[in-house]
C-alpha cells in the first residue's frame, strides 16, 4: 500500500476532513503545492480507505485534471 498524505488543522493537529472523511492525496509535493503553508503528514494506517476521500473528489478540487497539471493554475 502506498502512502497517504493528509492535511493537519494548524490549532487543533486534527486531520482535516470532508463529510466525515479524512481528506488524503498520493503525492506529499503535490498536495504541498496545492495547500501552500498546510502540515503534510502521513495518513495513519489504522484509518480504513472507506473512512478517507481522495483530494480529487473534494469538490474544490473537481475542476483540476489529475494527474495534476500545473499550467492550469495561475499563481
């Protein structure tokens, strides 16, 4: 199993979440670049994939083309 990456809230070090799912993407630089200033940490192993929802599916995120591609944001 590859790893997952999570965000952690910056005040309470609780993974976020979206419908109660924890919120994980597949490539820590991605989600780093993605959520500039945001604590990247591995999603741990004891929480189930079904208790978990790919950054893709967020639907902030729905209008992105994964694999992800860069020129598609201005920064």
């Amino acid at each position: 199993m590859s790893t997952r990456w999570a965000i952690e809230g910056p005040r309470t070090r609780d993974l976020l979440t979206y419908g109660g799912r924890v919120i994980v993407h597949g490539s820590r630089p991605e989600l780093e670049w993605l959520i500039a200033g945001a604590r990247i940490v591995a999603c741990p192993r004891t929480i189930p994939p079904e208790q978990t929802i790919e950054l893709r599916f967020h639907p902030q995120f729905e209008g992105c083309t994964w694999p992800l591609r860069r020129e598609e944001f201005h920064r």
